[in-house]
C-alpha cells in the first residue's frame, strides 16, 4: 500500500518575547505526532515534526542557537494544530 505524504499548512509568528510556528494538523491525534530537536551544526538547530496515521508529513525548521533559548522551547498540540514557541533570548 502506498502512504500519502502531506504537506501542512503553517504560520509563522513573531511576537515580542517569543516566534511561534502553528501547524495544521487536522486527522492527527497526539499519539501520531513526534516533534524532535537537534543540533545539526554549529549554531544552527533543526526542529522536525513528523506524523503517521494512513497518511504521512514530515516538516523542518531550522532555527539559530543564537536568538534563540532552545531550552525553552515548548510545544501544545490543540484541536488539530501544533503550536511551537520557541523564545528569544
């Protein structure tokens, strides 16, 4: 069987103490969705959503450690949507 792979809608949002990022995630529940955090070089880090069901979407960002708090970095998955914040320093 062959998977489907989606490309989701999202938003990106500057705020004054924090960008959020909202992902469309409609036909996800929660124990579908994995959000993961790396560094993949020096001074630059990689969020990666990824999610399965029947259908399949996996989505990147990559963020400067250097206006950032990755540290902080919190996550809500809501009424189908993913919201990210991630602070500034």
């Amino acid at each position: 069987m062959e998977q489907d792979y989606l490309e989701p809608y999202c938003q990106w949002k500057r705020e004054k103490g924090y960008d959020a990022i909202e992902i469309e995630l409609h036909g996800f529940n929660i124990d579908d969705v994995k959000v993961v955090l790396k560094q993949i070089e020096e001074g630059k880090s990689m969020i990666s959503i990824m999610a399965e069901n029947p259908r399949c979407l996996h989505k990147r960002f990559e963020i400067p450690n250097d206006i950032y708090n990755l540290e902080q970095i919190r996550a809500l998955f809501w009424n189908g949507k993913l919201n990210i914040e991630i602070p500034k320093k």
